[in-house]
C-alpha cells in the first residue's frame, strides 16, 4: 500500500517544537476560571431503555457561555459505588451517538457519559457569538482571535463535562477517563493537558494537532476549511501568522506535553484526515506514561478491534 506520510522510522522520530506561546497557561487558566463562575445546572432524566446492565439518563449542563449541552449518561446496576468513570467524545460533525456504543464499558462496571460536541449534532446548539463569517465548517470560526475562536468553548464545555463526572455521587473522582476518536481524541488530549483529574486518556488518531503540518498535506477531511478561509478572507495570507497564533492555543501537540494521565494512542499509517505525522507531533510530546498502538493497514475509519485494546487498558490501570 503507498505511502500516505513520511516512512515509520520519521515518523517515530517526528516532535517538532512546540508552537505555544508565552501565554498559553495564563490564558487558559484564566479561561477555566471564568468558566468555573457559570453554575453547572446539571439535569439527569432517566430513560426507559432495554438492558438490565445499567441505568442510562439523558443529561444536560450549562456550558460556560450558557449552552446546554446535551449527552447520555450510562450507569451500571450492579456495580459497587464508587464506581469509576469515563469521557467520551465524538469525532467532527457527529454526535454523542447511540446507548449501545457505551454498554460495554457499564458491563465492566464503569459509568459513562458520552457529549455532544455543541452545534455540530444531535440537540446541542451552539449559543457563541462569533466576529465574521467563516468558510464552511466550524474550524474556522473566530479563527482570527484565542478568545472567540470556536474550540475555545468545546474544549470548556469537554473540561465541565469531568466537573458533571465528578460531581456524581456514585462515582470515583479518582477514577476518570478520557477517550475519543478524530476530533474526539483532540478534545482527549484537550481534557486530558488542561485538568489533571484524568487518570487515562485514549485518544485515537487525533484530529487539531501540528495545524501547519496538517493543512500541507491532509488530502481529505476538514482542514481545507482554513484553506477556504484564506481564500475567501485573506486571499494574500496577510494574517496568516495570526491564525497560526490563534491555533497554537488549541493545537492537541501542544496540550499533550502538559498530560499527567497514563496515556494510550492509536495511529493509523494510512490516514489522510488526520496524517500520522501530525499525531505523532502529539504523541511524541507527552512525556507522561504511555503506549502507542500502530495500525499500518488502516486509515480514518473505525478500529473496532482497539475498542477492546482500550477496554483491557482500562481494566489493567483504571
């Protein structure tokens, strides 16, 4: 099969520099202090759904900005409380999914809250007011400024979804997890760099990592979106180096060199979403334990064999 990125042993090598700026812990903190003065406003309502493994709810807490976001909660019957926890969330343009996707975790005891990501589906809207247009997508939405860029309320309302976790009195607040796939692995790494209550994170080939690497040379997905703004905005690229500035502070390479939770990746060689190099820019910045597994032989599409890699992960160190 041809070569999507560079060779293994490169791509083994591959940990650019850092792109975060003098700022980038000043400004989120500051960023998860105001976010921690909107009440929560968590709602749980119990479903009647088909398993006796677990009791699932429909939930929704406030974002920082008063969004509701909306997910389900999955919480094992038979389970000694208090029980640990898991994160997920989704890739881009999808949803918090279906129930059935999460039951295995609840088989093996553990609660689960799976999110949507707001405005891109299901029924979480998105309440932020952005400063212009922007090419289709939601990529480049504010991209011109940190404090309105798009990713700067997902990446809060994914931090309050561990102060939802947390808050439960069933579960074990020192026994939380993180996981998700494309975008859903950015926001693990996200999570996972900015609060230290993860005990694990898994992502799986993370989208929004080394920006520059992956707009050169993605070939599908979303990253022709910020190519698209450029050319209907700024066809001379006279702001470029601001965008860039703007995206270093959501940039999943440089979030995973502040990760403290035991962390396993998944990459996979022939990805032309997410390119190899740009997860490995990630991976090869977190200096917290962590395994790699590699998947030569698949691209951008689901890897259900690692869901069962990442349910024995969890049963060994969660």
């Amino acid at each position: 099969m041809p070569m999507v990125d560079w060779p293994l042993p490169k791509l083994r090598e591959y940990r650019p520099d850092s792109t975060a700026e003098a700022d980038f812990d000043v400004f989120w903190q500051k960023q998860k202090e105001l976010s921690a003065q909107t009440p929560l406003n968590p709602q749980l309502k119990e479903l009647d759904y088909p398993v006796k493994v677990a009791t699932v709810y429909e939930v929704t807490y406030d974002g920082a900005d008063g969004t509701p976001v909306h997910g389900w909660y999955v919480v094992p019957k038979h389970a000694a409380a208090p029980m640990p926890a898991m994160v997920r969330y989704h890739g881009y343009s999808g949803s918090r999914g279906f129930v059935y996707e999460l039951l295995h975790y609840a088989a093996m005891g553990i609660a689960v809250l799976s999110i949507d990501t707001r405005g891109q589906g299901n029924l979480t809207p998105d309440l932020a007011v952005y400063p212009q247009g922007s090419a289709a997508g939601w990529l480049t939405l504010g991209i011109t400024d940190p404090d309105r860029y798009y990713y700067k309320q997902v990446y809060l309302d994914c931090i309050r979804a561990i102060d939802f976790i947390c808050g439960r009195p069933e579960v074990d607040a020192a026994r939380i997890a993180v996981y998700g796939a494309s975008q859903g692995g950015a926001l693990t790494l996200a999570v996972a760099g900015l609060d230290s209550r993860p005990k694990l994170a898994m992502p799986v080939y993370p989208f929004l990592c080394d920006f520059r690497r992956s707009v050169e040379i993605h070939s599908t997905g979303p990253y022709p979106e910020i190519k698209n703004w450029f050319r209907r905005f700024d066809p001379e690229h006279l702001q470029e180096e601001q965008v860039y500035r703007t995206l270093s502070y959501f940039d999943g390479m440089n979030h995973a060199s502040r990760i403290k939770a035991r962390t396993l990746m998944a990459i996979t060689l022939q990805d032309t979403t997410c390119p190899p190099s740009t997860c490995f820019a990630a991976y090869n910045h977190v200096s917290a334990e962590k395994e790699l597994k590699l998947y030569h032989d698949y691209g951008h599409e689901p890897l259900h064999f690692h869901e069962e890699a990442m349910m024995r992960f969890v049963e060994t160190y969660l």
